[in-house]
C-alpha cells in the first residue's frame, strides 16, 4: 500500500511538471521504478500504459485553454508514434549507452541556448505564427518517439526545446502540443511492449495508481502554462533541460565524475537556474510595467459632413 501511495503521488507531481513544462513524467516515473527494482522494459512499458490515460487528459485540458496546434500535433505525433512502436518493440536488444550521453550533448546545449535566449531576450515574436515545416517535425517525432521508449522518457526532452528553439511557436503552445501528441505517442509505444512483453512483466496496478496521479495534476498544469509569462515559462523549460541532461552526462561511462564533483556542478547548475528565474520575473515585470506607463492612443471619431 505504501508502495501504492508513493506511486499515486508521483504521477501527481510528474504530470504537474510535465504539463506546466512539456516533460519530465516519463524520467521521473522510470527513475523511481528502476529505483525499486523493474526492469528497463517493465518500467517503460508501466510509464506509457499509465501515460495513455495522463495524455489523453492532458491533451484535452490544454485544448480546453487554447495551448494546442493540431497541425503540430498531426506532423510530429504521427512519426512519433512510429519512433516509440520500434523502440518499444526492439528495447532489449538494443543499447542506449552510447545514444544517451549523445543525447544529452545535444539537448543540453540545446537547453543552454533556450535558457540564455527567454532569460535575456524574450519571446522572440519576429517568427512567431510562422509554420513548422514537415521536414522538420517529421524527423523530430521519429527520434524522440524512439528515445521516449528506449529510455522510459524522452518525448518531452527532445521536442520541447527543439520547438522552442524555433521560436516560431509561443511556450504554452509548445507545451501543449508537445503534451497532446504524446497521446500518439504512448498507444504507439504501449502495443509494441505488449507485443514484446505480452503483459506478463507489467504491474497494473502501479498503472493505475500512476494514472490516477496524473489524471488529477492535468487540468492544473494546463491552467497554469496558460497563465505563466513565456519568458519565465522558457526559463523554467531551459533550467529543466540543462539540469537533466548534466546529470545524465556526469553519470555517463563518458566522465562518470565523482559524487563530490557531480554534487557541486548540480548546486552550481541550481543556482544558475534560480538565478535566471529570477532575472525573467524581474524583467517581466519592467517590460509590464513599461507598457501599462505608454500613453493609449485617442480614437478619434469622424467628424460628419454636413448634407
């Protein structure tokens, strides 16, 4: 039971993190099922059952607060969903201990980039509402849906700050486009590890409990990237990547640094972080109240002609 409510409570917060920011349910969900002893195929099959559910809701939450693009959701959802059916057929016979720290190289500096550019320059509305092409978001969803099943997380990590770094979408949007098509994305990966597992290694029950956390934070995580500042929320994403994959990176086989050398490149990574969190809010509230100061422009009335 205990094991149960400690489930319950992470799919809670999970989904919280994942629907205000566009990732982090599956990493922490198979973080915590490794932890306790699943295998890597068992915890990723557990983590996208439940997600079928927390996606669904999702989805439907941020459609309901106008944060999806369905031309979005139908260019990368579709590929994606072809991405996680191989890696979730395929997963025990393939290795990721090379692709993950290569992953990680790349979305961190990916991250980085996010996190300076909505820090110091805002939203970037000069692309904004021009469209994503399919040659783009095709290749995107084929990878991170692959990843996403390989590795119990990763549909988040990869397309998220690939469509932030465009700069051709707002952040809500992003995140909630990311959000819904992951919905593809679950089903997909869920029947290539029923396939591959037949079920036999997968507890339902920590399905449930798992979906019944998410179910619940979805319509808040919605409501609040509907209502955080874009650039505190690219911000918020940025710190999210950065922190993710340095941890990734220091545990690699590549530089497997001490717990001495990690401990301090995390706090120094928080700070950072904080610290630009800190400076988006600052800023938010100068450029707001630098626009409520402009003067309104008089309408004028025509003046009649006289007949």
């Amino acid at each position: 039971m205990r094991t149960l409510i400690l489930l319950g409570l992470v799919g809670l917060v999970a989904q919280l993190v994942d629907g205000s920011l566009g990732m982090a349910y599956g990493v922490t969900s198979s973080t915590l099922l490794l932890a306790i002893g699943t295998s890597p195929a068992a915890a990723s099959a557990t983590v996208h059952l439940a997600e079928i559910g927390t996606t669904l809701a999702s989805g439907a939450s941020h459609w309901r607060f106008g944060n999806v693009d369905w031309k979005v959701v139908a260019k990368i959802g579709v590929p994606g969903a072809v991405g996680a059916f191989a890696g979730a057929t395929f997963l025990s016979s393939l290795s990721t201990e090379v692709a993950g720290p290569v992953m990680a190289v790349i979305l961190f500096g990916l991250g980085a980039y996010v996190l300076v550019r909505f820090t110091f320059f805002g939203l970037n509305r000069h692309n904004l509402g021009k469209p994503l092409r399919g040659r783009f978001l095709g290749p995107l969803g084929l990878v991170g849906g692959f990843f996403d099943a390989t590795g119990g997380g990763g549909w988040g990590p990869v397309g998220t700050p690939a469509l932030l770094a465009s700069g051709r979408m707002e952040p809500r949007k992003v995140v909630g486009s990311i959000d819904t098509s992951e919905f593809l994305v679950a089903v997909a990966a869920s029947i290539g590890f029923l396939i591959g597992l037949g079920g036999e290694e997968i507890n339902f029950s920590w399905v449930g409990v798992l979906l019944i956390g998410g179910l619940i934070a979805a319509p808040i995580a919605a409501w609040l990237v509907r209502h955080v500042p874009p650039r505190i929320l690219g911000s918020l994403v940025g710190g999210v990547i950065v922190f993710t994959n340095a941890r990734t990176l220091l545990r690699s086989d590549w530089i497997a640094a001490p717990s001495a050398v990690a401990n301090t490149v995390y706090v120094l990574v928080a700070l950072a972080w904080i610290g630009a969190v800190a400076y988006s809010v600052r800023a938010h509230r100068r450029d707001r109240a630098a626009a409520a100061a402009e003067p309104v422009p008089e309408r004028t009335e025509p003046v009649a002609e006289d007949a």
